[in-house]
C-alpha cells in the first residue's frame, strides 16, 4: 500500500519561495553593510592611544555588531532550510517529527522548519 505524501498546494509555496528569496538577499545586504561598522575593523585605532572611554565604546561597538551578526547568520540559515524544503516538496512538514506545522506559526515565521511542540522541546 502507498503511503500518499500530503504537501502544500505550489500556487502556496511559490509566493513563500519568492518572500524568502527577498528576505534572505536583504539580510545578507544588512550583513556585509554590518561588517563595516565594526570599530575594530578601523585601521586608524591602532595609530590612536585613546581614553579607557573610548576603548570601551569600540568595545561595546564590536560586541553589537558581532551580536546582530549571529542573529543575521541564524536567520540566514533557517532561510536556506525554508528554501531547501521547499525546494523537495516537504516545506510546512516538522523537521523533527514530520507532522504539519500550524499555518499560523508559517505565517508570522516562514523560515521555521520545527513545529511548536518540537520547537518547545529543542528550547529546553
């Protein structure tokens, strides 16, 4: 007996395709655009002998671009996963489990690839 594989309708997931593709050539701009506001990256700090404020600053300054970069790269790669699965035919299937993730949660997160319930589970 076959087992009948249950997908999203292609008039669905092509609309989720484009908006991730756009999504995905966005953050990478905001990535690279990101990597030059990395005081660290600024040649002319080494030639500078400036105040423990200032060190700081750069300090603090370096830390929040390379926060926003984990959050970018993250993205990023549930991006690329969304994409993937749709790319086979299983976007809107659990990684984890295979069942249905609620429309709802694909609404507002169109990168998720875990349901909640599995997600819930991964977070502890």
């Amino acid at each position: 007996m076959d087992k009948k594989v249950i997908r999203y309708p292609k008039e669905v997931v092509e609309p989720v395709a484009k908006h991730l593709e756009e999504k995905l050539s966005v953050l990478e701009k905001k990535k690279k655009d990101l990597h030059g506001e990395d005081p660290f990256l600024d040649k002319s700090r080494l030639d500078d002998n400036a105040a423990a404020d200032a060190d700081a600053a750069e300090q603090i300054g370096h830390m929040r671009v390379s926060a926003v970069k984990k959050a970018y790269d993250r993205t990023i790669i549930q991006i690329r996963k969304a994409l993937a699965q749709i790319k086979i035919g299983k976007y809107g299937l659990c990684e984890r489990c295979g069942k249905f993730i609620d429309t709802d949660r694909l609404v507002v997160l169109p990168e998720t690839t875990l349901c909640v319930d599995c997600e819930k589970k991964r977070e502890k």
